[in-house]
C-alpha cells in the first residue's frame, strides 16, 4: 500500500554510509585472492603495501578525485602573467596538486621496490578513475623504463633520479608526446624535427595530442633533420633553474583541448620551437623503443586500470542493487538485475584475474623488454617473448572494450541516478573508459598490428601453436576450434584490400582476438578461484 506523503521520508544514507567506508583492498577478498595467487614470494610484502595505499586511495584520495571532476574545477591556460611573459601556466586545483604530491611521493618507481608492489598500488589508485593520476602515473613509468636502460648521461641520469626517487619531497612527473596532426597511429610518418646544435639537441615542430602538459619531462618522438627514422627524445618542460620562473623550455602549449573524458587532466597542442632535448636509445631505434618499451608499460595500465574501474563500478551497483526497492521487491531480487550484476561482476573478476597474470608472464621475460621482435634469442625465449608483447595487445583491446561496456551496464543498475554526476563517480569512470580505448594505440591499429607480427613470425612460431600454448588448461576442443579459426585469418595476406573476402577477415579477426582474450581471461581466473599458488609450486 502507498499512500500519500508530503514529507517523504525517503534517503541514499545507507547506501551512502556504506560507500564512505568501504576499503578497497581490505573490503575485497577477490583481489585479495589474487594477489596470493600471483605475487608468489612478495604475497606478504604486497599484500601490506596494498593495505597501507589502500587506507589513503579509498578515503582521502577518492574524495578529491571526487572534488576536482566538478567542471567548475576544470584546469584551465593562462598563457601569460600580469607582465607580459609568455608562461602557459596550467591551473589545476589545490586538491589535484596536494593529491599529486602525495601520490608521487608514494615514489611508486623508487628502485628497490618490488614490481608487485607497484602493481598493486597502482590498481588500488586507479579505482578513483584517471583524476589528472593515471596517465602522468603511467607516462612516468614508461621514463623510467626506459631511461633505466639507456640514460648514459649526466643529463639523463639525473632526470632518471628525479623521476625514480626524486629529490627531496620533489618527485618528477613523466608525459609522452608522440602523436601530431596528421596521425597518432602512424608514429614512423612523424615529422617533428631534431636539430644538432653542437652537442645539443633541439626540436622544431608540433605535437597535437599532449597529455599531463603540466609534466616535468616527456618522451618526445622527432626525426633527425635529413633522415627518415623516428628517434627518441627526453625533453625537460623547464630547464634548470626556470620552473619557478615559468620559462618553458622553448615551447608554447598553444590550446588545452575540451575532450570527453580524462578531464582532470589536460591535453594539450605544442609548438617546438627549438626545445632542448636528450636522445634516448639509438638515433635509429625509437619507433622500437617507443612501442617495446614507453606504450608496452602504457598497455599494461590500460589493462590494469580497466579492471581497477570496472571494480569501483561493479562493486558499488551491486551494493546498490541490495539496497534499492522497485515495486516492493529489491531490486537485486529481480532475476534480470541479478543475471546483470553477475555477469557484470565475472567480466571484472576476468579482467582483473587476466591482467595480473599477464603480468606475472611479463615479469618472467628473461633480460626484461626488449624493442621489436627480437630474433637472436634461443626458441622457446623468442616465443615467449612474442606471446607477452601479442597478449598485451589483445589485453588492451578487449579490457578498455569491455571496461566501457561493464561501465555503462553498472549506470544502468542506478536507473536514472546512473548518468548523474553528483550522485557517483560512474559516469566519470565511463568517460575516462572511453579515453582508455583511443590511447596508447587504438583498436583497429593493434589489431592490424597483430596481423602483421602473426604473419611474420608464422615461420618460427605457427600460430596454431601460439593458440595452444597461451590458452593451455582451456578446454581441448575449443582450443582446437579457435585455433583453426585463428591458422585461417593468419593466412590472409593482409587487412588491406577492399574486397569482400577481407572485409570478411576483419569482421572475424576482431570477433575472434576479442574472444581469444575472453579465453585468456577464463584460464586465469580459474586459476585464481582454484588457488593453485603460482610461483609456489617447488
Ligand atoms: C584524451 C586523449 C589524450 C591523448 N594524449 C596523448 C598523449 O599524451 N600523447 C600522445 O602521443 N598521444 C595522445 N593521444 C593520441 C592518441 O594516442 C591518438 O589519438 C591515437 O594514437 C590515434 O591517433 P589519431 O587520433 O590520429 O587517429 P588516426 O591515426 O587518424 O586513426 C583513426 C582511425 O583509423 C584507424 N586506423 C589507423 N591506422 C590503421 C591501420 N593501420 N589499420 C586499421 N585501422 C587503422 C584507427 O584505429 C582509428 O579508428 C591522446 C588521445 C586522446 C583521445
């Protein structure tokens, strides 16, 4: 019976109270469970970092992530100060700078640390959604990797230090800048110019998509004038001595583009305009160290951070779902609420499971990363090597596919409350979802991409066998099936030709990729839910 009331009583506040509360590590046994599962030897050094980041990521830094994605918060250029010099200051709020500091100066690369340490205190930030953290987080990861293997000057060395360990309470910030007007996908059609001054490198030209504008240092993809090879670049924003007086190091952040999502942080377009910079890695190999080291690490966040997202979201829809009534009967209770929230919680248990084991096989690598597909090494290296590098491929299609997707599904356990944006951090997290697809290489480009290494490494690893081996403990039969399917796409000579047969191809080989990770996903899972502890075994 419902009868009138003028004063309806009705309140959010359980439902509130308990989402004040909730600890995202201590309060989730099932990433608990994977970190006992995976981190093999660290499990105690891991699981106590995860409790302490935990208690400051799911209380004090999920409320300002909160607090900055209201638009009137949204940074802004100021291009010059009150005298007339140029200074293309970024204005960001307190709170995202008192956040950063204190994230940064977590020191989450600090050498020394164990790699699961930082991965699981990466994942517990990363459930507050991008909030001007996730990518300069990534972007300075990718400096670090790569300078760790090629900084062999003072310069160099000494911003590989800042970034690491910092100075002081002054830890750097990273950024990458390699996409320009005419594509992003294409990094070897850069045309961003490098210029030898002496022994000074400088660079001339623009970048059009330029994330975390308020870094300290950016990987910067230019050409040497007069040759048609990509090389790698550190730049300083500010050189010594200049960032208090905001002197950008000879380059002007022209706009801040209105993007969808990730609006915390800004995206910015340059102008070069004769900007000191440190190559990095041979003059010939940056478009291999780009992609085998800087976008690999950004790959592997992209599939860590979607399983950090989808958690937060799925976690508070079904706690929703258990408080909210329709029609007299919590909603839970529907059978249609409930095959939603379960199957909205298995893609995130998946994902969550798949990237952590993914994760487990990178660290396996023998002598870390290495750029290109390398083919000096014994077999069974080679192929395990090529494996990782395809598997972070599809781990990035399918976990930013699907973050979205489980995203937007959890919104619509909330009925109209799901799209509004001061009522919870979903819809922030499907917009920072969306952003997760496009960078760090977007689909159609990596599917393209694994085409082309399946078919040049087909001669020493058939892709028949590839299937078997990073599907092994699936069921036979369906590996068999997805392994004829996955010979026959192999074989067609390219995704380039406009005829019907490959229009074909395509249709197949994105379905089939998508799905081959799903499988992937199922394996590690099991793996998780049967507690085989790996690494354990001897
Ligand atoms: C919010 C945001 C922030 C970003 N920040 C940065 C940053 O900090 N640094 C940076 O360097 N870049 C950044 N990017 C750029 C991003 O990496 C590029 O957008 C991306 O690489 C794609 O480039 P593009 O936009 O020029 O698309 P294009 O390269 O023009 O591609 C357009 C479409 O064509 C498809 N396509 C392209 N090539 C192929 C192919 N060979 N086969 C099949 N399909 C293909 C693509 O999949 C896509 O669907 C950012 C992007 C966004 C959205």
């Amino acid at each position: 019976m419902s009868l009138p009331d003028r004063n309806n009583p009705y309140s959010f506040n359980e439902f509130l109270e308990w989402r004040k509360t909730v600890d995202y590590y201590a309060d989730d046994p099932f990433i608990q469970k994977v970190v006992a599962h995976y981190t093999g030897r660290d499990r105690d050094e891991v699981d106590a970092a995860a409790r302490d980041i935990s208690l400051k990521a799911s209380f004090r830094w999920r409320d300002m992530a909160d607090s900055i994605a209201w638009p009137e918060k949204r940074p802004w250029m100021m291009h010059y100060d009150g005298h007339g010099n140029r200074i293309d200051r970024i204005v960001r709020p307190d709170e995202t700078m008192t956040m950063e500091k204190e994230i940064f100066g977590e020191r989450l690369f600090a050498a020394g640390d164990t790699e699961w340490v930082k991965l699981i205190r990466m994942f517990i930030i990363y459930q507050n959604g991008e909030a001007c953290i996730a990518c300069p987080v990534t972007c300075t990861e990718g400096l670090v990797k790569l300078l760790e293997k090629y900084a062999d000057t003072p310069e160099t060395r000494r911003i590989l230090d800042h970034c690491r360990d910092g100075f002081e309470d002054d830890v750097a910030i990273g950024a990458q800048y390699l996409s320009e007007i005419q594509g992003g996908s294409d990094v070897p059609a850069n045309v961003l110019e490098a210029v030898q001054d002496g022994d000074t490198w400088r660079l001339y030209g623009t970048k059009f998509f330029c994330s975390a504008t308020h870094a300290d240092y950016a990987v910067v993809t230019a050409k040497p004038r007069g040759s048609e090879k990509v090389a790698l670049f550190v730049m300083p924003s500010w050189l010594p001595g200049d960032k208090e007086r905001e002197k950008r190091n000879s380059f002007t952040i022209d706009r801040i583009k209105w993007k969808m999502g990730t609006s915390e942080l800004t995206t910015g377009e340059i102008t070069f305009n004769g900007s000191v910079a440190y190559p990095v890695g041979p003059l010939d190999r940056g478009v291999a160290n780009v992609v085998g080291i800087v976008l690999t690490y950004s790959r592997l966040t992209v599939g860590l951070s979607a399983a950090a997202f989808m958690t937060r979201a799925v976690r508070e829809a079904k706690k929703y779902s258990e408080f909210r009534d329709a029609f007299g009967i919590t909603i839970g209770n529907f059978p249609l609420v409930r095959a939603q929230i379960e199957e909205i919680d298995n893609f995130t248990k998946r994902t969550t499971a798949g990237a952590f084991r993914l994760y487990s096989e990178f660290l396996s690598l023998p002598g870390g990363l290495k750029g290109g597909l390398v083919t000096d090494e014994p077999p069974e290296t080679r192929r395990k090597r090529f494996e990782v590098r395809e598997l972070i491929m599809l781990q990035k299609i399918t976990a930013s596919w699907d973050c979205t997707d489980v995203i937007r599904r959890a919104m619509s356990i909330f009925g109209g409350h799901g799209v509004m944006e001061d009522f919870s951090c979903l819809p922030r997290l499907y917009r920072d979802s969306a952003i997760n697809e496009l960078w760090e290489g977007p689909r159609n480009v990596l599917l393209t991409q694994m085409h082309n290494d399946f078919k040049r490494a087909s001669e020493w690893y058939p892709p028949g066998e590839f299937i078997s081996s990073i599907l092994k403990g699936s069921d036979p039969g369906l590996v068999e099936e997805i392994s004829q399917e996955f010979e026959e796409l192999v074989a067609h000579p390219d995704l380039f030709r406009g005829d019907e047969a490959t229009l074909d191809v395509c249709r197949r080989w994105d379905r089939l990729c998508h799905r081959i990770c799903h499988i992937y996903q199922d394996c590690a899972l099991a793996e998780v839910e049967g507690l085989v502890p790996a690494g354990m075994e001897e």
